[in-house]
C-alpha cells in the first residue's frame, strides 16, 4: 500500500505539473495506458487470492477513478486557458476610436476658401456679389467692352471659341468675369457697386496658368466714384486680405479696352527662402490691373457717362491664392490629389469674417 500511495502521490503531481493538454496526454498515458503503472496494478489482480483481490482491487480502482477525474479537470483547465490564450491572440479591440466622420476629415479647397474671403471683406464694405454665365456672346465679353471687332487686344485673351451657330455667331468661354459686369449695368440702375467672382478660360498652360482659371472683378458706378475712392478701397481689401496692419502699394499707368485712364497695382512684399512677407520689404510685386471704367463701355450698356462715372478692378484668384498660402504651383489647384488638399485644405465651418478672422 505504501508503493500506492506513492504511485498516487507520483501521478497526481504529474497531472498538475503538466503544462499544455499534449504533456498531459503523456501523463495520462503512463498511468492508465495498456502499460501504464495504474494498468499494470490492476493486471494483478487475477493471480491475487480473493481477500487479497477484495483489498487491493478497491484501493487500486480507487487510484484508478481519482485519478481519471484528475485528468478531466486539469484537461478542462488547461482547454479553457489556450481558449483565452487564442481569442486575447485573435481578438479586435472594439474600443479602438472609429474612422473619423467626413466632417473632421474633409477640407475646403484653398480656392473657395479665398472665395469666402473676398467675399467676407467686400460685403463688410458694401458690395455684393453679381454672378454670370460661362459661355458667353462675343457681344458682352468683347464689343461691350470696347473691344471693337479685328482689335488686336482680342488676341491678347487666347479665346475658346465655339462652332458658329445657325446665325454664324459664335459663343466662347468667357475671358474674364467682365461680361458679368455688363449684365450687371444693363440690368439695373445706379448706384451699382458689386465683385463679380467666377470661372473664366484661356488657351494658356503653365506653371502659372491654366486654361481654366478663377477671377474676380470689381465694379463701382456712381456720380461720384474716383481714382481716389479706388485706390482707397484696394489698400483696405489688401490689409484685410493678408492680414497686415499697413501696404504700400504703386500705381503704374497702363493701357485696358474697357478702362480709361488704367492702372495696374504693385503691392510692396518681402521676399526670403520662397516666402513672400506683405507690407515689409524692399520688393514689389503685381497683383491686379484697374482703372476707370470708359466711356464707351458705360453708353454700351445704356449709362449717360456725362452723369455717371465708375471704376473697376480684377484679379486672378488662383494668384492671390498662391500668394497667401505659399502655394507653389498653380496646377497643382486643379489635380484633385487628396494628400494635397489634406495638406492645404481648410477645416469645414470656419466660415471667414473680419471678425473671427479670415483663415479660421
């Protein structure tokens, strides 16, 4: 019996110590396989006599069944831990944050963000905004204008132009928002004061033109409205838009069909490693063409010029743009490259305002 008991003893710390259901296995197997200890106990059984038989046979069954339900609960055991072993293995954390909504990923494209802003600083100085159509009649976006037919400024556009119609006239893209001014003028009467932002087209493609492009143009009809009242009204624009305190700008004398005297506009700037500072410096740079409007253009679209008289102004978008936010190719505004406009885009809802400020 002592040899029992150490059998017992043997096997039950074999069954605990066995670390994974295969080692167990081989536990099982020494103890209650066909040649196991347990097994081999029980085989002599027979050639005891019956008292001996009665004794050892309970003792040893005894052994046998404690050892069995040993087994079936270090086997539960060890299934449950490789069962939780391999889920915590194979397992998705759901607490892990979701893909964030389209409101906080996507962007606003730094052209309708300068958009806004333009808009934002002319309805704070009393404008607002005149819109017109893209194809337009040669009549508004050049004989209006005082672009008068075989002009060699119409050259100077690059136009696209389409396939005359039944009457041999001819659409085209517009060049410029210009035309939007005309309908501006002869469907109302002054006072007029509106900016006219849009798309307009050339057949012109580099690294700062594209055939399709956005301007926005200014007018001002009134009896009063002078060189004076212009040049006052672009500097306050120019502060506002890039948020300085102060601009000196230069006025060179220039030559436009539709502007009589014209001016084109320096803004002084500061250049230094391929960044432009405004209101600093030493440099000047070009960003916009002006001037009051002529005669002409003014009977064209039924205004007496002897008692009205208006300036006007225009300026490439895309340009201002570049120039406010370090852009450095203007192609790359039109190549719908989301890593670009996740770069360079604006979060939704910082709507521009004096107020809050333009850049959000």
């Amino acid at each position: 019996m002592s040899d029992l008991a150490a059998l017992r003893e043997q096997t039950l710390a074999a069954i605990a110590a066995a670390a994974d259901e295969p080692a167990l296995e081989v536990v099982r197997v020494a103890a209650l396989g066909k040649k196991g200890a347990i097994s081999a106990l029980l085989a002599t059984l027979g050639k005891m006599s019956p008292d001996e038989r009665r004794t050892a046979g309970a003792a040893i069954n005894a052994l046998k069944d404690e050892t069995t339900e040993a087994l079936a609960a270090r086997r539960a055991l060890l299934k449950a831990a490789a069962l939780e072993a391999r889920l915590k293995a194979e397992s998705l954390d759901v607490t892990l944050p979701v893909r964030a909504a389209g409101i906080e990923t996507g962007r606003i494209h730094p052209i309708s963000q300068v958009i806004d802003e333009i808009t934002a600083i002319f309805a704070d100085l009393g404008f607002a905004i005149a819109e017109g159509p893209d194809i337009e009649s040669d009549d508004y976006n050049f004989t209006k204008l005082n672009f008068p037919p075989g002009h060699p400024a119409r050259e100077m556009h690059d136009t696209f132009f389409f396939q005359p119609d039944a009457s041999g006239e001819r659409k085209l893209l517009r060049t410029h928002t210009s035309p939007v001014q005309v309908r501006t003028m002869l469907a109302q009467k002054p006072p007029i004061r509106v900016i006219c932002p849009g798309r307009t087209y050339r057949t012109d493609f580099d690294q700062t033109h594209t055939p399709m492009f956005h301007q926005v143009e200014g007018l001002v009809i009134d009896r009063e409205a002078n060189l004076g009242h212009l040049m006052w009204l672009l500097k306050e624009f120019c502060k506002a838009f890039f948020e300085v305190k102060d601009v000196n700008m230069r006025f060179r004398p220039s030559f436009f069909p539709f502007t009589s005297p014209s001016v084109e506009v320096d803004i002084q700037c500061r250049r230094s490693g391929g960044e432009i500072r405004f209101g600093e410096g030493e440099d000047w740079l070009e960003i916009l063409g002006c001037g009051m409007v002529h005669a002409n253009v003014l009977r064209n679209c039924g205004i007496d010029p002897d008692e009205y008289q208006g300036f006007a102004w225009g300026m490439g978008i895309d340009r201002i743009a570049m120039l406010k936010y370090g852009l450095p190719d203007l192609r790359d505004l039109f190549d719908a490259d989301l890593r670009w406009i996740r770069h360079y885009g604006f979060r939704p809802l910082d709507i521009p305002s004096l107020a809050a400020g333009l850049t959000g």
